[in-house]
C-alpha cells in the first residue's frame, strides 16, 4: 500500500493496467449493479441545480425517475448516489447510436450546457474510495465487465492511476497526484 497524507492507497492502482474501451464493454458500469454512482455531498445540490440543463441528454427514462423520486438516493449506510432507472441504470445515462451507455451529465457539460462535468465517482471508476474516521482508503475495483479495459491498458501499458490522472487530481489535488506518481516510480524500479 501507499501512503499519502491520510489516503492508504492500494498497490494496485500503480501494478494493474486500465483504460475504458467503450466499445468493448458498451459502458455497462453505468448501466449494471444496484446502486447509483457515489456522490459527495456537494454533488447533490449540483445535480439538483443543473438538472434542468441536462435532462434532454438523458433517457425519457431517466427523466421520469428523476422527476419521480429526485436525482438521488441514500442506501442503508447513509452513501448518497445518483438515482437510479428501476434499481438498475443510473438516471443520468444516455445511447449513442451503438448502442453505447453514456454520461448525460457529460454530454451537456460537451455542449456547454453546464460546467459540471460529471460525478466525480464516475470520472475515477475504477477507483472506488471508502471514508473512515481518520483515513480514505483509495482502491481499485475488479468488475468482470471491465476486462477489456485491462486488455488494453496492457496493450497500452498504461497503469489505473495515469488513465484517472484527471479525477485523482480533481479529487486529491495536483500535490497527491505528484506524490502519488513519485511513488509509483520507486515501486517500479524496485520490480
């Protein structure tokens, strides 16, 4: 593990290799699972702000889950999440042509409808981050649907932790990311 300030991250962020490849997988982590993408607490009045914005580039499904049950939802744990469409795709997604599963919040944010661009559990996916009482724990999260993502981050040679440089900076900041890499250096030139 790696320790930086009070985030323990795994290994396996600098060891594994990932990069998404969408028409391998047709985006089905925003698609499949029971629960919606995580959300800071400062997302959800973001999501209730910008909803207006965004809601002609999600699914008239995704419109009447929102505007049934508010674009988020609180899970056993207290977690707060995105809504979700009948318990299975987040509320925000969108179909390319393809068939491909996209982010609607994305897209508005493409067309210059809003400045948000996503949730940032979803920008660092496959990182998954769990909060304690004193420490985050930053690790990476196996879903058999991302297998093509690990075939082509071995093709590409591109570790979890470069291909989500731009939500780890986001998240933790440039410093972390800096820090981060450092570490990831000596763990290479020690294998």
């Amino acid at each position: 593990m790696i320790i930086i300030g009070d985030k323990i991250v795994s290994d396996d962020l600098v060891e594994k290799d990932f990069v998404c490849n969408l028409s391998a997988c047709k985006g089905n982590c925003c698609v499949l699972g029971d629960e919606g993408p995580a959300l800071e607490e400062e997302e959800v009045g973001i999501l209730d702000d910008i909803y207006e914005d965004v809601k002609d580039f999600i699914t008239p499904e995704g419109r009447e889950a929102i505007e049934t049950n508010g674009t988020h939802t609180m899970n056993d744990k207290g977690e707060l999440s995105a809504a979700l469409i009948e318990g299975k795709a987040c509320a925000f997604v969108q179909y390319d042509k393809k068939g491909i599963a996209l982010c609607g919040i994305e897209l508005a944010h493409k067309a210059g409808k809003t400045d948000f661009l996503k949730p940032v559990s979803c920008q660092l996916y496959p990182i998954r981050i769990s909060k304690y009482e004193d420490f985050d724990a930053v690790n990476y999260e196996r879903w058999d649907i991302c297998n093509p993502a690990c075939t082509l981050g071995k093709e590409l040679q591109m570790p979890v932790y470069r291909f989500l440089k731009a939500g780890l900076v986001r998240k933790y900041g440039q410093d972390f990311y800096e820090e981060l890499e450092a570490a990831a250096q000596h763990l290479q030139k020690k294998s």
